[in-house]
C-alpha cells in the first residue's frame, strides 16, 4: 500500500468532493479518483458511499481515516525524532539557564579554542525546571547552570556526571542614589521593610536563595515586590532603584564600577558562593559531544 492514498482519503473525507480533494492534492481528479480506488481494492472493501448526490464515508471507510490519521502521526513522529538523531549526532546542543546565557556562555566557547570554534552548536536558554526537562527528554547534551551544595539539582545524579567551570557569587544589589550609595542597605534595614526583586521559588535561582537565605533573613523584612526566573530583569529593575536583588556578581559586574548604576546591597556576608557546571548524561554520547566534553574536562577547574 502506498501511503500518500492515506492523505487522499484525509482529504476526501475533508472536502466530500473528488475535483476539491484532487486539488488539495494537487493531482488530477482521474489520477486522484485511481488512487481512492487502489485503497479500496487494498481493503478488500468500499471506502467511500457514491450512492448519494453528496459523497459520505462508510463505516469501513471511517475505520481506515482512523487509522490513516494514526499511521500518519505516527510517520510525522519516527520523522521528527530521525531528523533530532541525525542534529543531535552533528550538532552539540546546550540547555543553559537565562543568567548563563547571555554572557558566561560566548565568553567560555571563545576560551575552549579553535577546535570548539568550529563544532555547530546549538544552545537552547530557558529557566531551570525547562532545562532540566529538556535534558531528561534528551533534547540536549550539556546543562550549564549554577550549582549549591544546599540546592538539589532535579536530576538523577547516578545517571548524569558533572564538572566545574568557574565560580560565581549571589550578591545583593540595588541602584543608587545621587551620591552613588545604594539605595537599599540591608546591614541597616533590619527595622524597616526592603522592597526585595526575588527569583522565582522553582527556578534555579529561587532554589539556591531559599535554601541559602532562610537563616540568614531573619529580622530582615524582605517584601517581594516582583519576581522572575530572569536574572536579567531583576538587574534591569533593581537599576530603577525598584528594590534589591541577589543576582550573579558575573551578570552585575558591568554595573558595578564607579559610573555603574548598581551597588552592593549588603556586605560579603550576605554573598552566596556557587559554582558554575556544566552536566552531561554517564552514557556515551555521539562522538562530536564526547570531543566537546574532553575539551571542556581540559579548561575546568
């Protein structure tokens, strides 16, 4: 059986019209009207009612649109997920969080060198539960994120292997005010309210700030005012003088000099260390993914 005559009867029984289905498919009508016959002498049995002044399906004919609509979902699948294979064999694909994308991530594929250069990659930035995802369904190689002790990553680490790339800090931020100074200073907030730009509680961020800051807090009252899994907006809100945020010092750092618009919030204390990974599954992978990770192994820390 060919498997265009199942898109022929899809459209037929789209349009109930032999010259419109033929059009549809973009063949002639005595083609088209050989192709619906073919069916029917491969099922043994009439598809499609003529006895009427307009065309009706049988009941025979109704099973097999429910299976042509099957077989053709499923054909669209096997093609989707070849086409992922053959991408995923050539191409080395990423899922990287927002805060890691913009800047750590053409900044760290520079200082691989050449031969990282020039392998096609892929990168795919989301939040950290879309991330995860993405690597359990296997869309990607590589998840690059930050990473605390305190703040389980949702995957299971007997199946996936980690290294270290660099290190980063959570630090409190806020704009500042004509003198320069922050306009929010935790260290002297403990008896008034902070407007606080918080993560939100499922992102990655949120994660490590709520297992990092829940003691700590304490006598601080921190009012959420906005929230995000972008660490972007946070910067770009507390830089309106908005409130305080704990973004990466990686993603503040252009902020902070004298003529930057952000100023630290709070002393080192308040400062949370982690570690930027980069996650890869325990099985092998395709060779160009392999190559990439013996390179990125070499420039860790």
């Amino acid at each position: 059986m060919d498997t265009a005559w199942l898109a022929d009867l899809q459209a037929l029984a789209e349009t109930l019209n032999f010259s419109r289905a033929a059009e549809k498919r973009n063949i002639t009508q005595p083609a088209f009207g050989r192709r619906i016959k073919s069916l029917e002498d491969w099922c043994g049995a009439e598809l499609i009612d003529r006895s009427t002044h307009r065309l009706k399906l049988t009941a025979a004919g109704e099973i097999m649109l429910a299976a042509a609509g099957d077989v053709g979902g499923r054909l669209e699948r096997a093609h989707r997920d070849i086409e992922q294979m053959r991408s995923a064999s050539s191409t080395v694909t990423f899922a990287a969080t927002h805060a890691l994308s913009f800047i750590f991530f053409p900044h760290w594929i520079q200082t691989l060198g050449p031969i990282a250069s020039t392998m096609p990659v892929r990168l795919l930035s989301d939040n950290m539960n879309e991330c995860e995802r993405i690597m359990l369904e296997g869309r990607a190689q590589f998840l690059l994120c930050h990473y605390h002790a305190e703040s389980r990553i949702r995957l299971d680490m007997q199946d996936f292997r980690h290294v270290e790339l660099a290190s980063d800090r959570l630090i409190p931020v806020s704009g500042r005010d004509a003198e320069g100074r922050a306009l929010y200073d935790i260290e002297n907030a403990t008896a008034g309210v902070v407007p606080h730009l918080c993560f939100e509680e499922k992102s990655g961020m949120g994660r490590i700030l709520a297992s990092s800051l829940a003691a700590r807090t304490q006598g601080l009252q921190l009012q959420p005012v906005f929230s995000s899994h972008l660490a972007m907006a946070l910067k770009a809100l507390a830089i309106e003088g908005k409130g305080v945020a704990w973004i990466p010092e990686s993603l503040a750092a252009d902020e902070m000099g004298d003529t930057g618009r952000l100023a630290r919030a709070g002393s080192d204390d308040w400062a949370i260390g982690v570690k930027i990974v980069l996650i890869r599954p325990r099985g092998r992978m395709a060779d160009i993914a392999e190559s990439f990770w013996t390179l990125a192994q070499g420039r860790a820390l």
